[in-house]
C-alpha cells in the first residue's frame, strides 16, 4: 500500500491487489449471484463457477469482484492512522488489461479530515447580555396568564370591533363557484388574531349580529393550496354573535389556581415569575454567548473543507428533517411548505447550517487537541453510564455500538467548547 497527500484534504491510495486476494474477490462475486443463475439443462442454484464462466466468459465477474476489492482496500486505508478518511473512493484506476494476469494495482482518492489552522481562541471578546428582568416584564407575564384565564361572555351592544371574538358562518366562492374547504358554521375568530388571510378579518369590522356581508379577498401568492393561490375570492359570511374576553382578577385564589407548587399568594407569584424569567434570560445569554464565541474562533480560524463533508451534514440535515415530517404524517415537500419555505430557500439553509456545523465542529475539536483535552477512566464510566440510562440499555451492550475513542472524543469537545465560553471576556 502507498498513499499520496495530494492537498490539505484529499489523499490518493495505491494498493496492490494479488492473484489469491482477486481469486477471493471472483469467488465472492459468484456466490452474491449464483443463486440466480439460469442456464438450460441445470437447476437454479445449481450452477458452477466453471459452467458460469464458460457459458458468459471468464471476465463475467470482473465488474462485481473488482467492487469487493475495492471494498477490501478501503478498509485497509480507514486503518491509517495518518487521516480520517471522510469520502467514499473517487477517481478509481487500474488497468483492465493487467486484471485476472497476476498482480495489478488499484488507485483511488479520498477526501479526509483537514487540518485547522486556528487563530486567537482564548480570551474572545464579546458583547455582554443584559440578564436583568424589570417590574415591567414581571407584569407583562402574569397579564398573559390573567388573559389566558380569561373567559368570553356575550358583548352586550354594539358592532364588531378588533379585539372581539365572532361566531359565524362563511362560505367561500371563486368565480362564483364555492370551493372544497370553504366552508364552515358557527366558526369563533377573534378578530384581529391573523389566523385568516389578509383582508378577511378586516372585511368584518362593523358587523351587528344577524348580519349577513360578502368578504372580497385575495389569497397570497404562496398561499399552500395551489388551486387557491393568488386567485381573488369572496367569502359570504353571517355573523352570529359577538363576544367579548372579560379578564381574570390578579388576587390569592386566582394564584391559587394555577397549581404552581409553592406559590399561593399574589406576591409569592411574582417573585416566582421573576426567578423563571432570570434563569430563562440567564440560560439564552449562555446560549448567546457561546454562539459568538464559536463563531469569532470559527472566524479567525483556517481551513480548506472537502466538499464530501458539506455534502454529507447536508444529506443528514435533510434527513432529519424528512424524519421529522414523518412523525406528522408529511412528506418532506408538504412539510417544507407548511414551514413556510419552498423548495430553493429550503435548500440555502440546508447548505447554510451544513457550513456552520462542520466548521465549528472543525474548528471545536482542534482546540480540543491543541489544549490536550481527553477523558479520564471516571469520566467514561459516567458517560457510559448516562448513555446506558438514556436508552435502556446495559453498559456491555452500548460499548457493542461505540468505542471508547468516540466517547473520549465527544468529553474532549464538550471541554473544548466550555472552555472557550470560561476564557471569553464579556463587554
């Protein structure tokens, strides 16, 4: 075996193969087809190697064998130590007119791992995060709780105003013909709430009940359903009734119902509100923090990505999101849509978030290895620990699915990553 560094990321290997380690491949080959095999006069399966070859020529099998000697060296180049191989084999060579003669050399390159070249990483400079919470914040979250306490009652006079909620009924027409989903009775919609198209909530202010209005509308351009979008519409709709939210009253028996564990009175409430809302400010300025850290290492770091890694964290990203259609029953293009995306935006923040993981994952871990970063024998057990927890599984068992490298390499970035935020000085 000989490899050649031919860049920062790309590797060429050159392996010999021999007449015993071909004679393997071929036979391996004729196993994977030899019960499919059908020649006149022999049963299925019944095949030998030598009425194979002689009946579809000696060279039938070169195509699959040479496949599985490639697959053969492959595994030897994941085995150097020098590279972490991060491609299938590219740009493989050799000569047909050597194969089946003797020895002959096989050649293919692979993208690997590149080396970073990091900049300054200790001591990043960032924007400190305000995580103080004001009277005013207090208030304005047990005003959310007071209007979700709240309950609707019939409004006693007057026209229907924003703010209000209405009972109706509608049905919607295109060219004066109704349309499949256009109708519903004694539908309730607080209006203003923009859980209609523009237009249509608007299109009711004024009404008294009893009334009856036509709605003229235009549904947007992307609008989900095709046969709807873009096209002007007109929705009849009778208006019911009006309601009308008439609010909860701050005292000890509304705190009181909300069952919050500890909190009973008024003044116990907002002193658990606020301690909520620091520690949910205090959690996001971690997150925030850590963002800009990474990204300013990330910035003055250098490294020259093989696109092989961009392809695959794009690959994962998709499949995430493919796997997260289907637990709504979705296929990844109605999914992208109700996400409010098509098909081109969908795929720049596919490309988007793969740049930013593997570079920052780069980026992480050559810290890691620069600072010495490792796992102690208790660190381990703990892990394994938490990964036996996590999925039910006895220790044994894990460590069949992943090594002791994998695990001391996924401690080592954590510590790399804590200590980047530890060393930034927030300003």
């Amino acid at each position: 075996m000989k490899f050649e560094k031919l860049s920062s990321n790309r590797v060429k290997f050159t392996f010999t193969v021999t007449p015993h380690e071909f004679e393997h491949a071929l036979e391996h080959a004729f196993h994977h087809i030899k019960d499919d095999i059908e020649i006149k006069g022999f049963r299925k399966g019944h095949v030998t190697r030598a009425i194979y070859e002689k009946k579809f020529g000696a060279n039938a099998l070169y195509p699959d064998a040479l496949n599985h000697a490639i697959g053969h060296k492959f595994d030897d180049a994941l085995a150097v130590k020098e590279f972490t191989i991060v491609s299938d084999p590219s740009n493989i060579d050799f000569n047909w007119d050597l194969v089946g003669k003797g020895d002959f050399d096989i050649s293919f390159e692979v993208a690997i791992k590149p080396e970073v070249t990091l900049g300054d990483y200790k001591g990043i400079e960032v924007a400190k995060v305000d995580t103080t919470v004001s009277t005013e914040e207090v208030k304005a979250e047990i005003d959310s709780l007071l209007k979700r306490g709240a309950s609707l009652e019939p409004k006693a006079e007057g026209a229907l105003e924003t703010g209000d909620t209405a009972i109706f009924d509608f049905e919607g027409f295109l060219d004066g013909v109704p349309f499949e989903g256009g109708k519903a009775e004694n539908f309730s919609l607080e209006i203003g709430s923009g859980q209609f198209i523009p237009g249509f909530e608007e299109g009711m202010i004024g009404l008294l009940p009893g009334e009856e209005r036509d709605v003229n509308v235009t549904f947007p351009e992307q609008y989900g359903a095709e046969h709807l979008a873009g096209k002007p519409a007109v929705f009849k709709v009778k208006l019911h009734e009006i309601k009308v939210s008439k609010g909860a009253e701050l005292n000890d028996e509304f705190v009181q119902s909300l069952n919050r564990e500890g909190v009973s009175t008024v003044a116990e409430l907002e002193a658990a509100i606020a301690n909520d809302m620091i520690e949910a400010k205090e959690k996001d300025a971690k997150s925030q923090l850590t963002e800009s850290v990474v990204e300013k290492v990330v910035a003055n770091a250098s490294v020259d990505v093989p696109q092989e890694m961009f392809d695959q964290e794009v690959a994962n990203f998709k499949k995430n999101i493919e796997n997260q259609a289907k637990q709504y029953q979705l296929d990844l293009q109605t999914y992208i849509q109700l996400s409010g995306l098509d098909e081109a935006s969908f795929e720049a923040q596919a490309q988007e978030q793969a740049q930013r993981r593997v570079l920052q994952s780069l980026v992480i871990e050559a810290v890691a290895k620069k600072e010495g970063f490792g796992a102690t024998v208790d660190e381990l057990s703990a892990r394994y620990a938490e990964l036996a927890q996590l999925y039910k599984m006895p220790v044994d068992e894990i460590k069949k699915y992943i090594t002791d490298d994998l695990v001391t390499n996924d401690i080592a970035f954590e510590k790399a990553l804590n200590f980047l935020v530890e060393s930034a000085v927030q300003k």
